[in-house]
C-alpha cells in the first residue's frame, strides 16, 4: 500500500483559558459603555423633556396671568358689546306696539287676537251665522287662519317673561277655539252643499262632483245619485284626483269629501316655555362694580333689558332701514331677516321654494319645519340623536354619526348654509330648544353672534374629542359674498366659557390636543381670541353691525345648537 495523504487544511487553534476570561472582559466593559451611554442619552432627554415641559409650563402660567390680568379690561368691554341684546329685544317690543297701534288706527273690523274681548266677540258672532257656503266659509277662513298665525307668532317671539300664564291660556284657548270652529263651518258648509247635489250633477255620470280650490283649501265632493253599478272609478275632471269603491257602495246613497287643507290643522300647540326662576332672580337692580366674570355680565344684560323695558315709552325708535323693493312698491325694514342661501344633501346642491326669500327669524325656522328641514332641536331630541356631549369621552370608532350643520355664514343679513346627511333628524321631534342650554355653549353663541357680520364659524370633529366643558369649532374671516374657496385656512379654537384659545391642530391631524397655536394667547373671551388675529377691516365691519342682525344670528345659533347636535 502506498502512503496516506495527509488532510488539507489546519487545525483551528484551541481558545485559552485567559483568552477566553479576557474576551468576555471586553464585552462585559462594551456592554457597560453601551448602557452608560444610553443612560446618559436618556438623563439628557428626560432633562431636556423636563425642561421643555418646565419651560412650557412657565409659558403657560405667564400667559395665564396675562390673560388674568386683562380678564376684567375684556369681559367690560363684553358687556358694553352685548347690550345689543337687550336693545334688540326693546326694539322688538316697539315693534309689537305699533303693530298694535296700526292695527287699532286701521278699522277695518278684524280683531286684535291679543285681545280676549276683540278675538271671543269675533268667535261668537261668527258662531250665529247661518246657512254659510263653501264659498263663504274659504273667505271667512283667510281672515281666521291669519288671526291663529298672528297668536302663534305672539306666543312664540314674546319673551316668557313678557307672557303670564293667563295670558298664554288666553292664547292657546283662542287658537284651539278658532280651529274648531273653522272646522265646524268647512263641516256644516259641506251639508248646505250636498242638499244641492241634485243641481250639481255631472251630465256624463249623472252623479255629483264639485271642487272648489282656494290657496288654503281645496274641496273634492262625490254623491252617488245614480247608484249605477258600473261607476266604480270616480276621476274628478281636469285633475288627477280620484278614487275607486267597492260594488257594494255603487249602489247605496253616498257621498264622499276629500278636504286637502294647506296649513297644518293636525299638530298639536307647542309648549310655551315659562319664566324660570333663575331669569325671575336677574331682573333685580344692577349691581355696581367690576364685571368679575361673564355671568355677571350677562347677568346685567338681563338686569339692563327689564329696566329698559319698564322705562320705555311707546315712541317708536328711529333704526337705520333698508329698502326693499318688491313688485314696484317699498317698503321700509326695520328689523333684520333671515334667508335660505342653500341646501346640500351628501355633497350635492337641491333647490327650495324657500330659497332667496327673506323671513324673521321665528317665520324662517316654522317655514323649514313645515317644509321637512327639521334641524331645531328640542328638550327631547336627545332620545333620537346622540349629542356631542354623551359623544365625549367615548373611545375611537364608538362615536355616533348625526346630522352635520357646517359652515354657518353670515353676510350683512342672516344667510345659512346647511350641509345635512341623509335621514340625519328625520325623527327629531319640532320646537325651540332646550332650556337646559350649557353655559358654555350660550356664550359661545352670544360671541359667535357679535362676529357673525365678518366671520364665517365652522363644526370641527375635534368638537366630540374634547372634554365635556369645553367646545371647539373653527373660524375664519368671510369678508365677501363670493363663494368660499375649497380649501379655507381655517382657525381652530377652544372655549369653556371662561377661556379661549387657539389650537395647534387642524382638521386633518392625527389626534386631538390642546397645544396651544404658536404665538397665541390666551383670552378671556371668545370674542377677543378672533379679534387677536383679525384684520381691521373685520373689526371695522363687526363694530357697524346692527343689534337687531346680531339678535337674529344669536337666535338661530341658538335654536340649531350647533355646538351639541352637529
């Protein structure tokens, strides 16, 4: 055999036992720098993180006595801005007088529904007529259906405590007697019409048809005088209204009415909220002193309307007016209005009868219940849409969507834009809101209103996210009637009432935070905080605002309630 050959290659060298003890060393001493490094890396962050937040804090607390120092300079000037209110509900008042005095002067017979004498000696003249037709009745019913609207406009634009309870009976009775009665005569007048079937009979069928159509009203009469038995289809001519009966009706002594009225006889009279005691107890003479917060101002507010009220004379007060023409004849406004600039349905545009028309502001809301737009909250519409304030504090994906009032834009008259989801208040219940308003969400209207003339206000979704004593929505200067761009720099602010700020956000961050916007500060009042950033010309265009535009705004905010249902 020849010789092995050796295997290629070395063999590897065997590791000593102090080779091994040093290698483990210098780990054991890399290991130790790598945690002393990042134990150092982590002192300096938390002293860096401690002084940012020690920093921030002094920030915070510097801008916090800032704002405490000029709280009260703000909150005065506050209360100057809001007696507004009280001078639009003086101006109001006059108005109801003259109304009253115009009526009294005019003489033309019809009765001051106000008045129980005038309106129970109407009803019960209008009781012993007799042997009324149809005809007769549909013009008697111009007049009735006019003195109901005047009662509802009364019970409803009258402050409660310009109502007493009487006085509301009074009403309500009025209302609720007119109504039967109207009804009593449509009824009686319909007999007086069927013993004339006979004379009224189509020549065709043989039976009688009559329709008597009137802008309130519209009669549809059928009798059965020929009790033929193939007249089963009953069209009445030259309308698309008709009917079929049963074989067993064809020949039996029938008739049938149909009464398609145009006003709501069927809806029951709302509840005219009363005098609380809380606004008995701010009617008291007004306290002197400095305003120490924006209770006691609007606690003076109130304290100032009663005592104009009770001082006032029936001199009518001269208001600048505007002239609007109409059809060839002027008329002098001297209050403000509302309008239906437009109405958006998932993104999309639908016109409206209403549009472009101009109303008060309690006209404007009955004409968007009565035509199906129905985003006045009440007392119970919490049991049909989820409110901002049970949203809150809710985790992620748990929120409830519900109708979305966006945008609210005010030019130099009330003008509001709605943006609503599909079916969103469908179920909501009518009527004004709900006395148990949060007082945060009252101020905020209040200031909202005075800025209305140069600021557009926007919903926020971070309006859900916050605490349950704060609100928050966006705002921006709205200068002109052109339509706002796609992308508006909006300003988002939070408000508890006794603080505003500006936040860092926007609508598109990730998640909500009270960081404060740079440069900001904070205020005392809403008002202040927009007027921080704004131009002169808004200023300038907010100051020349009328009380009675600033009213109307306050009154729609406070009827949609923005804040809690959007």
């Amino acid at each position: 055999m020849g010789p092995k050959v050796k295997k290629s290659g070395s063999k590897k060298k065997k590791i000593t036992k102090a080779e091994r003890l040093k290698q483990l060393q210098e780990e054991e001493e890399k290991r130790q720098k790598e945690e002393e490094e990042a134990r150092v890396k982590h002192e300096k962050e938390e002293m860096e993180r401690l002084e940012i937040q020690r920093t921030e804090k002094e920030k915070w607390r510097k801008l916090e006595a800032k704002a405490l120092e000029r709280s009260n300079e703000e909150l005065e000037e506050l209360y100057l801005l809001e007696r507004c209110f009280p001078e639009a509900e003086k101006l109001k008042r006059e108005k109801r007088l003259l109304s009253q005095w115009k009526h009294y002067i005019q003489c033309d017979g019809s009765p001051d529904p106000s008045i129980s004498q005038e309106i129970n000696t109407f009803i019960s003249l209008w009781k012993e007529e007799t042997n009324e037709t149809f005809e007769a009745v549909i013009a008697k019913s111009k007049l009735v259906l006019n003195l109901i609207e005047r009662l509802k406009l009364i019970l409803l634009e009258t402050p409660p405590y310009d109502l007493q309870d009487k006085n509301i009976a009074q009403y309500q009775g009025s209302i609720l007697e007119l109504r039967e009665l109207l009804h009593l005569k449509f009824n009686i007048a319909t007999e007086i019409l069927l013993r004339q079937a006979s004379t009224l009979a189509d020549l065709d069928s043989g039976n009688m048809e009559k329709v008597i159509q009137d802008e309130n009203v519209t009669l549809y009469v059928w009798a059965n005088l020929k009790k033929n038995p193939r007249y089963r289809s009953v069209r009445f001519s030259e309308t698309q209204i008709g009917f079929e009966i049963p074989r067993i009706l064809a020949t039996s002594d029938i008739a049938l009415r149909l009464l398609h009225t145009h006003y709501d006889h069927v809806t029951p009279l709302r509840p005219v909220p009363a005098a609380s005691q809380e606004n008995t107890s701010t009617v008291t003479p007004v306290v002197k002193g400095e305003v120490k917060s924006v209770e006691t101002a609007i606690s003076k507010n109130l304290q100032e309307e009663r005592k104009q009220q009770e001082n006032e004379s029936h001199s009518v007060h001269e208001e600048e007016t505007e002239v609007m023409e109409e059809q060839d004849d002027t008329e002098r406004q001297t209050e403000n209005l509302c309008m239906l600039a437009s109405i958006k349905l998932n993104n999309k545009r639908h016109s409206s009868a209403l549009e472009e028309k101009w109303m008060s502001p309690v006209s404007f809301i009955i004409a968007l219940k009565e035509a199906g737009l129905n985003i006045f909250p009440t007392g119970h519409s919490h049991f049909y849409v989820v409110t901002n304030y049970k949203k809150k504090g809710r985790k992620k994906g748990q929120e409830q969507k519900s109708g979305v009032l966006s945008n609210l834009i005010f030019p130099k008259r009330v003008s509001l834009q709605y943006d609503l989801h599909v079916n969103e208040w469908s179920t909501t219940p009518a009527g004004q809101f709900s006395a148990e308003l949060p007082l945060v969400e009252m101020k905020a209207y209040r200031q909202m209103a005075l800025l209305s003339s140069a600021f557009a206000f926007g919903w926020s979704r971070w309006n859900t996210e916050c605490d349950p004593k704060n609100v928050v929505f966006k705002v921006r200067e709205h200068l002109t009637k052109e339509e706002p761009s796609p992308n508006p720099n909006w300003n988002f602010l939070m408000f508890s009432g006794d603080r505003a700020q500006s936040l860092k956000i926007n609508e598109s961050s990730e998640a909500f935070s009270k960081a404060l916007k740079e440069d900001t500060e904070f205020h005392s009042t809403l008002y202040h905080m927009v007027k921080d950033s704004a131009s002169e010309e808004a200023m300038e265009k907010v100051g020349r605002s009328s009380c009675q535009f600033t009213d109307s705004v306050c009154h729609l905010l406070l009827s949609t309630r923005l804040l809690s249902y959007s």
